[in-house]
C-alpha cells in the first residue's frame, strides 16, 4: 500500500478538497441528469474513476443503495488521502457498506480493484470482470497520460449494456472573460500548458469516441453544457475559487511569472465587483458509452 501523495496536478491539499466538494455541489444537476439518462437505478454497482474525496460517490451510493442491499459503489483514486476521506465520508453518511474507496491509478483499474478483493468479498461482493452496470468518469480522463488504458479498464469492468458516464473537457481554452482580458488569456494559457505538460489533455473528449469505439463502447449520447458565470452568482464561485487555488501553482511550476500573476489576480478582483462582466465557463462535455 502507498502512503506517499503523489504529484498530482492541482494538488491534493485541503483547500482542494474543499474546491471539488462545492465544484461538486454546482455541476450535481448536470451529473445526477447524466447518471439517469444512463439509467442508473437501485442495486447497481457503479464504478467512480477517479473519485476523489467522494462526493459523486456519496450521491452515487444514495441512489444505488436505495431500498437496497446489494447497490455499491468503487472508488478509485491515485491520492491517499482523498481515498481516506471518501471512505470516512462514507462512513458518516451511513454508506459505508455500499462505497469502497480504493488507493490506485485508473489505468491500471483491473489491478487496483484486485489489491481491496478480499474487503469485497468480506462486503458479498467479490470483484468479478463484467460486474459493474455504470462507470463515471468526471474531470479526470483530461489529467492522465493514458486515457487509452483507462477507457480500457473500464471497459473490461462493465456488463455487456453498462453504461460509461463522463464529464470532461474539449476546447478548455475556449474559456475566457467577457469582455475580453489579455491577463486572462495568458492565464487560461498557462493552466492547459501545465496540465498537458503532466500527459493531460484539456481537449480530451475530442479523442474519447474513437477510445469508446475501439474499447467496445457504444457512444449513445454526446453533448455539451455550456454555461456562463456573472459575478454574485452562485457559478461564480467555480472560477473563483480554481483561479484563487491554481494562480500561485501556475507560479511554483513556472507556467506563469509573478507579476503576471498578480496582474491577474487584480484584474479578477476587480472583475468580480463588476456586475457587467461575465464568464465564458469551460465547454463541459457529457458522454455516455454502451458495452456492446
Ligand atoms: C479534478 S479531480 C475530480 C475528482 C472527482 N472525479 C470529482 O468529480 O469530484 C481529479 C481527480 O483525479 C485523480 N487522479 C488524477 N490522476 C489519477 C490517476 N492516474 N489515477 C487515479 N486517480 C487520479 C486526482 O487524485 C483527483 O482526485
């Protein structure tokens, strides 16, 4: 067992920890819509790629465990410590019998559901191939450098008719401030360049039907949801809060200079007293992929 957090990107530090639970609570319409339209129901078991601290897996478990002994949901995730939060989380929420969160590297999920097989077994589930009816996959395929293996892992785990549900990025580059800003640009920039420069890709769902098609997956819905944030509203505070966390990283990595950032930085304050301006929000893509 690891016990060493690795470098993830936009770290995994509590500040963080606390961005993906309100990022969770603003994008948990567009993923609850999502997991219907994949047909989630009670009783299924659900794969959550790349889970973080759990909040989608908490709702997940919710749904799947309703009047339910047999719903549960996995969690992977490469961080300790969001791994140890989901299962806490669980804990506390009562779930805990229908969540296990899992130490691993989504592209290697095959492996990393057989390392917790005996905590599976000891929950009546013993972790099988072809076991899970729905897998979901949220901001996490744009941050691995081999999402090839990722889409193929879930694909191995999935009954044949299991749906893969994803929420990512194409064209994350499109985002940008109404009116236009050259200290957001650079901004913007700088944020891809970092994430590609670890084997991301903020242009990732461009590459995911022809991964799904290859994997046996059958793409049944493809769609964008693209919104805009006015300072005050509650969206806002996406932007806000990733700008205000990301900013002095892009620095320490050497992707933005000091004083860029700073310009930045008192540019967005000043913006977001303006009730004229607007954010262009990052394109965030649905898909869902059939297992033929
Ligand atoms: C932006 S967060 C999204 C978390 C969660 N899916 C959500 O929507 O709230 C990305 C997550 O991917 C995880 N991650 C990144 N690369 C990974 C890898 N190769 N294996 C496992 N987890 C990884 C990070 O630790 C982090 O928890």
């Amino acid at each position: 067992m690891k016990t060493k957090e690795r470098e993830y990107v936009l770290g995994t530090h509590d500040a963080e920890g606390q961005r993906l639970g309100l990022q969770h609570r603003l994008w948990s319409d567009a993923a609850h819509a999502l997991w219907r339209r994949a047909g989630i129901r009670p009783g299924q078991r659900v794969r959550d790629v790349g889970c973080g601290p759990g909040f989608a897996a908490f709702d997940l478990a919710q749904v799947v465990s309703a009047n339910s002994d047999a719903g549960l949901v996995v969690g992977v995730d490469e961080s300790p410590r969001y791994v140890a939060q989901a299962a806490a989380g669980a804990a506390a929420r009562g779930l805990a019998k229908h969540v296990v969160a899992i130490e691993g590297d989504v592209q290697k999920l095959g492996p990393a559901l057989a390392s917790r097989a005996k905590d599976l077994r000891a929950l009546g589930r013993p972790p099988f191939r072809k076991a899970f009816d729905l897998a979901w996959a949220r901001w996490v395929l744009c941050f691995v450098p081999d999402p090839d293996a990722v889409v193929a892992g879930v694909a191995a785990l999935l009954k044949p008719g299991g749906r893969f549900a994803v929420h990512d990025y194409f064209a994350y580059e499109s985002m940008t401030h109404a009116p236009k800003a050259p200290a957001f640009t650079r901004v913007i920039e700088a944020v891809a360049k970092s994430w590609r420069s670890r084997g991301g890709d903020p242009d990732i769902v461009g590459r995911l039907p022809a991964l799904f098609r290859k994997h046996g997956l059958d793409v049944t819905h493809l769609a964008v949801d693209h919104r805009v944030a006015r300072p005050g509203d509650a969206m806002f505070t996406w932007p806000d809060t990733f700008f205000r966390g990301y900013v002095p990283l892009l620095v320490q990595y050497g992707f933005l200079k000091q004083p860029e950032a700073d310009a930045f930085l008192a540019e967005w304050n000043a913006r977001s007293k303006n009730p004229d301006v607007f954010v262009f929000l990052p394109p965030v893509f649905e898909v869902i992929g059939a297992k033929r």
